[in-house]
C-alpha cells in the first residue's frame, strides 16, 4: 500500500470525475462528503449553518472521492467508522467482509462511495470525523470550532 497524501495548509487536489469534470478542493473550508437525501447529513448541514461554520458540500453520488482521498481518509480515521452498515451497498458484500483488511475496504469505498458512512468532514485535507453524533462540545472539537 502506498503512503496516503494528505494536504497542506494553502495546498489544493484536483478530482476528475468519469465525465471529465474538473473539481478542486482547497484548504480554505471544511469539506462536508456526503449526499443531500440523507437525514443525518441534512441534520449536520442546519448544525453547521446554525453554527456559522463555513463549509462546502460535496455530493458522493455526483463526485465521488478518488481512491488517494480515501486512502487518506481511511489512514486517519480506520475503516470500521466509515463503513455505511446500513446501506444496501454494504450489504450486497458477503459475509467475507468482516474479514477484510483497510486496503480492501480502501478499494471497495473508492468503488462504491454508498459505502462510505455519512457525512463524513474533512478539514485542511484530513478526515476529522465520520458520522453526526455527540455533543455540540464534541462535535466542534472534532471540526475544530
């Protein structure tokens, strides 16, 4: 497995999805990865306003994260919290799926990012927290705020 990339204060990542589009993600606001029919994500996303954190949204469906991203992702936070267990995704896996080691689940996130648990933040290119529970305290200890 190769080294994750994590970015750097005032660096930016490019993503290139199937279609040729181009989207960059800077260092200046916390990146929120998710989609907008989910409940927990719209409840996070009126937290955050409600907080006057700056955020942008990123929809997994439309631009799904590229496997560095993940890889990343899964680096800081282990695979097991970001596992969307409730998902039909997940459970189309088999049950040789607890068994699988972080690089396979790196491989099956970046395949399939309705396995990927919602909402999942990311701030200054790091992921910072997976899911929406907790205190306010506990939350805005993890987003930083």
């Amino acid at each position: 497995m190769t080294a994750p990339r994590v970015l750097q204060g005032g660096e930016s990542l490019e993503h290139y999805d199937g279609d040729g589009v181009s989207i960059k993600f800077s260092m200046a606001t916390l990146h929120v990865y998710g989609i907008p029919t989910c409940s927990t994500c719209k409840k996070a996303l009126k937290w955050l306003d409600e907080q006057g954190y700056a955020y942008t949204f990123v929809n997994t469906k439309e631009a799904p994260p590229s496997r560095d991203m993940v890889e990343a992702w899964v680096a800081v936070l282990g695979a097991k919290p970001m596992r969307n267990t409730s998902g039909h995704a997940y459970r189309a896996l088999g049950s040789d799926k607890a068994d699988w080691a972080d690089a396979q689940w790196v491989e099956a996130f970046a395949a399939d990012a309705m396995l990927l648990k919602r909402p999942l933040f990311v701030r200054d290119g790091q992921a910072v927290m997976v899911g929406f529970r907790g205190t306010d305290a506990e939350v805005k200890a993890h987003l930083g705020g």
